[in-house]
C-alpha cells in the first residue's frame, strides 16, 4: 500500500475511533475529552471533528463548544431499520416476550470485549430497567455477557478476563465455571452484579449453522426476580430465543 493510501485509511479509522467516542451514556463531549479517549492531538482531533461536521456526522454547540452525534448518524441507522437486519427482525418476538413477562427485554450482540444493545422492548412498570439501544457494556458482568462469552473461542474469554476493567478481586476461576454451568443450563442469571438492584436472565440466539449471534435477555428490579420468578424467565427466554432462530434460518 502506498504512504498516501496509508494516510488515509489511517484518517478514516482515527474518525471511526472518534464516532465511537459517542456509543457511551454521554451525548456531548469536548474537545479535550475526545482527545484523551481516542489519544490523539488535540490539533488532529480537531481537524477531524471539522470533517465529519462538514458531512453532518457530528454537531458542534456554539454555546457550549462541545460535540455531539449528527444528523447524518440518523439517516443511517434509519436505513439500518428498514433493511431487515437483526435487531428489526426480532423485534416482533421480543414485544412478545415482553407483554408475557411484563419485563424488559433487550437483544446484545459481542463487539470485542464488550457487548452492545442493539434493540429493546422496555417493561410497562412503573419501576423498570431503561435501555439504552447502542449502549456499551463489558463483557465480564451480566447474564447476557456471560451467554457472550459462554459461546465464545476461548481467546476471547481470555482477552476478556485481562481486560484492565476487570477489579483484582475478580474471581476468575468461579467465573470460568460460570460459563460452563451457562452452556449446560442453556441460560444465564444475575443478580446485581453490574448494577444494584438489578437482576437478569439471558438465552444464546444461534444462527442456522449453530454459531452464536445474539443474547436475549429479560432484566428488571432484583425484587421481583426472585428464584420463582426466574424459573419461570428462563424457560419464557429460551423459547424466544429459539424462535428468534427459527426466524434467522427462514429466509
């Protein structure tokens, strides 16, 4: 490759790195902030900013001087919806499982070591977990991380498990046996473990070549997942994600 094609992809996954900065809670960042996260110059951070604002993918408020997704963004994820993709192609199954258990109900997908939520169906509850669709999550907490990881290679789990977010008194090895004990159950379960007061439950979604694709998962307030509630989630889950499958392999 020559040194100008080398710059410009290098350019081209350095605007990538900076999008990316904005798939956290966050919906505004400045120019410092970008900077660190994606560790470079502030000079070179800017001049990309200016590109993708030029192109609608960012936004910048004068007000405040700091960044944020632009329109552009949209109109892609509005053609992502009318494409048939995943996320859209479950969603009627998973209004389903929601109106059964009256529970939230969100769909992640593995992207390195953390897992994405690529759709969701929120509980009708007063008290309910909010999800966040395109939201960020590590890997080594939560029932449909472990679902993620369960299925995984083991270079994965691996990479997981030395990611520096991980606390020193992580147990690694009552996790491993986690993982084995999701593969014979078929589900997976946690109870505050990412987040006070919140439980879950996960099923794997496989394709039609038995890869796996997606976790399922429902997940509320830990005091109505009781051990009687969650033996009647996890089968509810299962199901769906089975259907879920079945839906993959028609077309």
């Amino acid at each position: 490759m020559a040194e100008g094609q080398r710059g410009t992809v290098r350019a081209v996954e350095r605007a990538m790195d900076i999008l990316l900065c904005f798939s956290s809670t966050e919906m505004e960042l400045g120019l410092s902030e970008i900077s660190k996260r994606v560790g470079l110059h502030k000079s070179t951070v800017h001049r990309l900013l200016a590109s993708l604002e030029s192109r609608g993918f960012i936004r910048r408020d004068p007000r405040t001087d700091k960044y944020r997704l632009g329109w552009s963004i949209l109109e892609l994820v509005s053609n992502i919806h009318q494409s048939g993709d995943l996320s859209t192609l479950v969603l009627p199954e998973m209004t389903r499982l929601r109106d059964l258990l009256d529970e939230t109900v969100s769909l992640y997908i593995r992207s390195g070591t953390e897992r994405i939520r690529i759709q969701a169906v929120e509980s009708h509850q007063p008290v309910r977990r909010v999800a966040n669709i395109g939201q960020r999550l590590p890997l080594y907490v939560g029932a449909s991380g472990k679902v993620l990881l369960a299925w995984s290679p083991p270079e994965v789990v691996d990479e997981t498990l030395n990611d520096p977010r991980v606390p020193d008194r992580f147990d690694r090895e009552e996790f491993l046996r986690q993982l084995q004990q999701v593969r014979e159950n078929g589900y997976a379960v946690s109870i505050e473990e990412r987040e006070a007061g919140a439980a879950a439950v996960a099923a794997p979604v496989f394709d039609r070549g038995g890869a796996l694709v997606a976790a399922l998962s429902v997940s509320g307030p830990a005091d109505r997942f009781t051990p009687e509630a969650m033996n009647r989630f996890a089968p509810a889950v299962m199901t769906s994600a089975r259907v879920i499958r079945q839906l993959l392999t028609a077309g």
